[in-house]
C-alpha cells in the first residue's frame, strides 16, 4: 500500500502532484509526522478524481497542500503549467480564483454573522469582479444553480439552514468566481443519506455546468465511487492503488482496497455481513510509520519482503495501477509480478 | 462509593417473567413545549423487543429516532416535556418511574451507546474510573475486583494492551477505541437491553464495521437486546431482526428485516434505500433523491407528513392520514394509502409522473421500475 512511483501518472493533465512530502514537527522532540510521503497524482482537466481512505491517512493533507494551505515540505504541485510550490505569496494568491475548495462541516465553514449574500458575494468584491449589479446577478445565478431561492436565502444567516442547505451555500461561494478546479474535503461525511444524495447529484449538475476538474476526498468508497472518474486509494500518506471506478471494484488488485470495499454495509439482508477478512486494528502512526510497504502491518498477504522492500506503483491492467508486492490479479494478467 | 444505593423492586428482583417480550412501548407520545409551539418529536409509537433480538430504528435527521430511545430510557427532562403511553419492560410498567428508580435499571438492566465517543466520555476521567463507576455503584465490587472486571471487558472490546490503557484519558485514544471504551461502559453491569444511538456515524467505514461486529458478537456472547439507531438502512441490513422505519415522529413501515427489504411498502422506505449510492452501480450513476426536506413538527402537515414528498401522493394524502395496517406478511405492518408494489401504487406513481408532479420525476430519473435493492 504504501507505495511510491509515478507510473500512474498521464502527462498531459490540468493537475500534475509529483513526489508530495508533507511533515509536521511533533514538538520540540525532533520527531515528525510523516502526513504524506512522497505522492504522486494526476488530474485530467474535467476529470473527477475521487481520493479514499481511512481516518489519518493523509487525504485532506494531500487536499489541502494541492491547494498550498500550508505549503508542502517537499515535491511539486504544477497546475495549468505552474509549479505552485515556487509561488510566493502575492503569486499565489493570483492562482486562488481558479482553485476553491469546499469542507466537510457546512455550517462551521460559514461565517455565522454574515448573511448568505455577504458570504456568496465576498470573494467577487476581493477581487471586484464586474459592477456591484453585475456582482448581485452572478449571486443570484450561482444560488439557483445550487437550488436555493435568492429572493429568500440573500438576507438569512446560516443557522436558518439545515446542514445540507449549508452545503450548497458552500458550494455556491466556490462556484461564484469560476474556479477550475474544486477541492471538495468529505463534503458529504456530516449529511444524512438522503441529504447526500442531494448533495452528491449536485456536485455532478455542477461540474457538468461550469465544466469542473474535481478532487473528491471521502472516506466511503461507495460515495466516490458514485461522482469519480479515477479513484486513488491512499494508506498512511502513501499511494496504494488507482484505477477507474468500475475496474477498481470489479477487481481490487490491492488488499487494502479489498478490505475498504467489504467494510461497506451493503443495504441487502441477504447478504449477512462477514467479519471473516475484515481489517483488524487501525491505521499505525505515522510518526513512526512502518518500514518497507506501511500497510503491512494489517495486511493478510504481507510477507518479510513487503518489510523490507517499498513496493512501487505499477500497471496490472488498463488505468490500472497498484503499489503491492503480492496484488489480488491473475497470473496471467499480471505481466511484471514474476520478475523482481 | 459513599452514597447510599437505593433498594427498591427492580425488575430482575422482583422475579423475571422469562416468557413474554422483554420490551413492550405502546402509543408512546413525547412533547416538548417549546415558546413557538408544540413539538410533536415522537406521536404514538409501538413496539415489542424480544430478548436476545435487534430492532433496527432508521429515519432522517429529526424523524424522532434518537427521542424515541430516549424516551424509552427515561433521559429527557421533566420540565416542558409532555410524555404519554405505557413502556413495560420485562412486564414491569416504567413509564411512571422516577428518577430515582430509573436508575436502577440504568447500567445494570439498559445502557446507552451515542453518537460521539469524544462529547460522551469524561475528558478529564481515566477510562478506567469510567468502566468501574457503575460497578462499584451497582454491583458493590470493590476496587481491586472492579478494575479486574475494567480490565476484562477492555480486553473483550477489542482493545489492546487494556492493563495499560486502563490509565488513559479519552483523548488519548482514536475515535474506534473510545467507541470501544463507550461500549465497555454500558456493557459493564450487563445490560439486557442496549441503546446505541447512531454508534458509528462519527467513525470511518473500516471502523464503523469493525464496531457493528463488535456489537453484534457481544449480543451473542450476553443474550442482549439491541436497538439500534441510523439513518442509514445499510448498517441495519444485515444486523437487525426487525426494523422499524420513522418519519416526522411516528413509525410508517414495520417489518422483519428481510421482508421489509423484499416488499417494502412505504415509499419513504424505498426513497431512503434508492438514495444511497450503490457499488454495484456504475459510477455516475444518478442518485434517487427526496426532494424537500422533514416536515415541521410543530405544525405537521394535514394528512399523510410525508405526502409533500411523496413521488406517490395523491388528492387523499394530502387529507387523510394513513393508519398503521397490516400487510400481507407476519409482523410486517405500513402507514400508506398507495403502496409501494401494488397497483395502487404503481397507477399512482403513474398518474403522477404523468401530471409532471415534482416528487415523482425526481424518484423517477434513476428509473423506478428497476428492483428495488438491485
């Protein structure tokens, strides 16, 4: 699972992470937390990317250093053709427009003084986008795209709305300045399903309406696989596997995916749930992070290689990659695991 | 402990009649009485748990579910709160208890697992001191024997090195294993009944299943009741013997858990199934969603509470209220004027995508007629 490399990576794409490395000082006791080590990912322009994991694996930190908040210790994030690791800060600012991002509590990630107006039009009048009428009528148009009524919700303050209404008021302060890409941190984790699947649905009318590149950062696979284009599985900083959905569940080439995948409570009483095969323990520290491959402390399949040796990514199918010594493929579809 | 324990007739010492449901709620109505109105948080639900069974609550937010087990338990205040109906466990009436004899069957007869481990442990109390509080209360075990029991039930929680972490505060464990300490301290002076109120919707998938086992093998181990409290019907799926599914404070479908699942009803049920995404579906794949949201329980709707919502309702909904009727299965009972599956139901559903009514074409864009559950 934990695996380095870059095979996994296209070229040609509107988002380009390469070798990320974010730590944070423990202290004053010299330790650190290893949060993301050296991680690679791409993002095709209009592609969703769905990033899953548990608890503590450092998918909000990949999220938020993608975004230089802060910025990472080590490797680079280029989008659009620039590296925004060299950026200093009025540069980088410049970039901010174009990238947004939307968290997972709606209501404390609203200002609970301000009325939704202040808080949808701020970012216009930082950047004095067009005449104040002009400003009021993009207002209006984003919070009708994300289904509120602006005659009503302009005037109230967030503890009018429910959870799910907060969300889309985050959404629509996003959307208000055209960004290219939006970060959304498990914007669907806080919501009941039903809400959810408001929200989730939204998210696609939005992306197809403002022509959106997305990166979906949740912890249920289920969810991302539901609005994702590509799906990368991360384990304590490290990239495991990244696929495209379907190929992704229809054959988990790495046994963390696996156990992800048979954690999900399926909504059919036929189908007794097995705590046979289910991951045992939780997520390691990552001050101190395993040696060799970080996932095999709770993998069934580890052997003394997977201590002593990373595994790197590799291709076992088409837009199949996976970072494993032993993956869950056949034989024969798997070309390179013979050789090493 | 200084304080003087109450003796009363609790229920297990008044001789337990082994036969008969461990746990009857009949019509049982909880008010508050709030400065803009009344709020009507749960209006006539009833049940009966067996012993040993799992009842399976699901709804929304603010469908009652979490005040309908509070009720139960007797923990809501006594001030501005109207409570009606009778709740007999183990044949014993407890609704008219008081405080201080609900407390003897708090811990030692039903215990309670919430929603967020963090906000229901003691921040500035070792998780031991929390195990043995109510041992040394109830059962009158002293120190030595109560830490020993402490230490057994961490190690039956599933938690590791428990000699050790006996001595932590809660902050010093993640979210899974404060849900494990939160479960070793309603366990602990064996519960015959357990509340757990949402117990994993603060944690992740891998954790949240490594939870529900976790419940579910000591329910095995103890012969325990549970009710268990979600909104989400793919926890209850696989782990509950019945379910019973609330909107706007009152139960609309009842049934064991298969049955419920093969011929549901009412279609708030099948709304709430349809909208959780599936694995099995390709990605992309529109979500069925419930326009609008919970009815105000101050002044619910005339009729039906979920007919605003319903892709189903017609003319009569809006007027009369469905009562709770049996359906044609054992134990399988539904509050709908046009089911799910009948062709009630279906010409309905019909009539209403045909007058372009907003409800049914949202529950119609992923494709209704598909099986549900498929």
């Amino acid at each position: 699972m934990a695996g380095s490399g870059t095979a996994h990576l296209r070229g040609d794409a509107l988002l380009t992470v390469e070798h990320l490395l974010v730590e944070f000082p423990v202290g004053r006791t010299g330790l650190k937390v290893n949060a993301v080590t050296d991680l690679s990912l791409d993002i095709a322009d209009g592609e969703t990317v769905g990033l899953v994991g548990e608890s503590g694996c450092g998918k909000s930190t990949t999220g938020r250093a993608i975004m230089q908040f802060p910025k990472p210790t080590g490797g680079t994030v280029v989008f659009d053709g620039t590296d925004l690791t060299t950026l200093n800060g009025e540069e980088l600012r410049r970039t901010r427009p174009a990238m947004q991002m939307i968290f997972q509590d709606p209501i404390s990630s609203l200002n609970p003084r301000r009325t939704i107006g202040d808080i949808v039009s701020e970012p216009l009048n930082i950047w004095k986008r067009g005449t104040p009428a002009e400003r009021a009528a993009r207002v209006d148009e984003v919070l009708d795209a994300v289904g509120l009524d602006p005659a009503v919700a302009k005037a109230k303050r967030p503890h009018e709305f429910s959870g799910g209404q907060c969300q889309r008021i985050a959404i629509a302060r996003a959307l208000v300045l055209e960004p290219k890409v939006i970060i959304c941190d498990e914007p669907v984790s806080a919501l009941d399903v039903s809400v959810q699947a408001q929200i989730l649905n939204l998210l696609e009318d939005m992306k197809e309406r403002y022509q959106l590149t997305m990166v979906f950062i949740a912890h249920d696979l289920a969810v991302v696989k539901n609005v994702s284009d590509r799906v990368a599985v991360m384990y304590l900083g490290k990239m495991c596997e990244v696929a495209s959905p379907d190929s992704l569940y229809a054959a988990p080439a790495h046994p963390y995916t696996r156990a992800l995948l048979t954690s999900i409570p399926v909504p059919d009483p036929t189908r007794r749930p097995d705590p046979e095969g289910r991951l045992q323990g939780e997520i390691p520290s990552p001050v101190m992070p395993p040696s060799g491959c970080r996932f095999r402390t709770r993998c069934p399949l580890a052997q003394e290689r997977c201590a002593q040796e990373e595994p790197q990514m590799r291709r076992v199918a088409d837009d199949h990659y996976v970072a494993c010594h032993f993956p869950l493929v056949d034989a024969a579809a798997e070309p390179a695991a013979a050789t090493v | 402990m200084a304080r003087k324990k109450v003796v009363l007739t609790s229920p297990s010492a008044a001789g337990d009649k082994i036969d008969g449901p461990l746990l009857e709620v009949e019509d049982i109505r909880t008010h508050f009485l709030t400065p803009s109105g009344t709020v009507r948080a749960v209006d006539g639900v009833t049940f009966t748990l067996d012993r040993g069974k799992t009842l399976g609550v699901v709804g929304e937010s603010g469908s009652g579910k979490t005040i309908l087990s509070r009720s139960v338990m007797g923990l809501l205040p006594t001030r501005n709160v109207l409570r009606r109906g009778a709740i007999r466990y183990q044949g014993h009436s407890i609704s008219d208890y008081s405080q201080q004899q609900m407390r003897s069957i708090w811990g030692t007869e039903m215990g309670m697992i919430f929603q967020d481990p963090m906000t229901s442990l003691n921040p500035v109390m070792k998780i031991g001191k929390q195990i043995t509080e109510s041992l040394r209360y109830h059962l009158d075990m002293d120190k030595g024997e109560a830490r020993e029991t402490a230490i057994a039930l961490l190690t039956s929680v599933g938690i590791p090195e428990p000699g050790q972490r006996i001595d932590e505060y809660p902050h010093q464990l993640s979210g899974g294993m404060r849900q494990r300490v939160m479960i070793a301290v309603s366990l602990a002076c064996g519960p015959r009944l357990l509340f757990a109120d949402e117990p994993t919707t603060a944690l992740d998938v891998t954790v949240q299943a490594q939870i529900l086992d976790l419940l579910q093998a000591q329910q095995v181990e103890r012969h325990m009741a549970i009710i268990l409290v979600t909104h989400d019907l793919g926890v209850v799926a696989g782990r509950t013997d019945d379910i019973a599914v609330m909107y706007a404070g009152k139960v609309v479908e009842k049934a064991p858990t298969a049955v419920l699942f093969s011929e549901m009803r009412m279609p708030y049920t099948e709304a709430l199934l349809n909208s959780i995404p599936k694995l099995e579906d390709p990605s992309h794949t529109r979500l069925q969603i419930i326009g609008g949201r919970p009815p105000d329980l101050i002044n619910p709707p005339t009729g039906c509470n979920f007919s605003p919502r319903c892709p189903y309702a017609q003319p009569k909904c809006f007027v009369d209220e469905p009562p709770l009727r049996d359906a044609e299965s054992p134990g399988h009972q539904f509050a709908c004027w046009y089911p799910v599956g009948t062709p009630e139901g279906r010409q309905a559903l019909e009539d209403n995508v045909a007058a372009v009514f907003p409800a049914a074409l949202l529950a119609t864009e992923t494709g209704l007629d598909q099986p549900v559950g498929a």
